[in-house]
C-alpha cells in the first residue's frame, strides 16, 4: 500500500489561517456565548464569495441523470396505457431539489 502524504499548506495559507484563528478567538473573547455552529456558519458564508459550489453542480447532474432515467421508461413503456406517467414522477424530482436547495443554501 503506498503512503501518500497529505498536502501542505503554502506560507500564506498558513498565514491566512493564523489570522483567522485570531480573529475567531477575539471575537469569541468578545461574546462569550457564540457557538461554534456560529463560527461555522459565518466562514461558511465568508467563503460563498465568488465560488462555484461543487454540491449545486452534482446535484444538478443527479437530478438530469433520474430525469433521463424517467424519460427513458416513459418512453420504453409503449402506448398500450400500462406505462410509468412521467409528470409526477418530474413534479417530484423538481420538488426534492427545490428543498434540499432550500436546506443546503439557507
């Protein structure tokens, strides 16, 4: 098994980090009761910038792979009338994405 070591930080990244570290722990000196999902959640929207976001464009991918998926049963279930109905099967899927969007963005 090969060992890979893992990345090392640039002097600046560690630069970065230090000032940040320091930041957090003044601000946190300042008000005692902020929690660290506070912390969290405020480098989170820090780092939101200009960035794509991997997460939207993977779920974008998932959710046109079922939409492909759906389409192709729809199509391959005939005219007789036993076929799949796609519309609920899309509704759905725009539903599901809507709220994982809504839960992962708020």
């Amino acid at each position: 098994m090969a060992f890979v070591p893992p990345p090392v930080a640039s002097p600046r990244a560690r630069e970065l980090g230090r000032e940040l570290a320091d930041v957090i722990e003044k601000y946190r000196r300042e008000h005692p009761d902020v929690s660290g999902r506070e912390v969290r959640q405020a480098l989170r929207i820090a780092l939101r910038g200009g960035e794509a976001r991997p997460q939207v464009a993977l779920l974008a991918m998932g959710v046109a792979a079922l939409l492909g998926l759906f389409a192709s049963l729809y199509r391959n279930s005939g005219e007789g009338g036993g076929g799949l109905p796609i519309l609920p099967f899309i509704l759905l899927i725009v539903l599901l994405v809507g709220w994982v969007l809504f839960v992962r963005l708020r």
